[in-house]
C-alpha cells in the first residue's frame, strides 16, 4: 500500500487499494458495515481506513445507524485536521 509522503511523515495510513468486487460484494460490504457499527474512536477509525478500501468504506457508511455515522463524521474529521 503506497502513501503519499505527506501522509507517511505525519503517521497517517490510508488503504490504497481499488475497491474490486470482493470489496463491494454484499458479504463485504455487511462486513465492512459491521465494523463500523462497532468503531468507538477516532483510532479504531483510522485503523479501519488502513485495512478497507475507500469506496467499500463509503458503500458500507450508507448502511451504518444514524447516530453511529454522526459518531463516524466528526472522527473523520479530526483525522482529516491532522493531515
């Protein structure tokens, strides 16, 4: 998984792999969305966004309650402040 240096100095591991179908295929995508019902912070955030590709993270974020993905928002964005 490559990073840009920016984002290698500072500590910060984004997955940069292309969401294939085996990302995006409805076992995955419950996985994926289970994972984020069960994130409870900002790291465990950033760790998933190690592991998922973007796109399966943001397919699966649709499916996540309401008040889970709020949660999710606001640690994305403190881990996007950090960038």
């Amino acid at each position: 998984m490559l990073q840009p240096d920016s984002l290698k100095s500072r500590g910060i591991n984004i997955c940069e792999l292309e969401a294939t179908f085996e990302w995006l295929c409805l076992d995955s995508i419950t996985y994926i969305t289970d994972c984020l019902e069960a994130c409870n912070s900002a790291d465990m955030l950033a760790d998933l966004r190690e592991i998922f590709p973007r796109l399966a993270l943001k397919v699966a974020s649709v499916k996540v309650h309401q008040l889970q993905r709020k949660r999710i928002t606001k640690w994305l964005e403190e881990l996007n402040r950090e960038v």
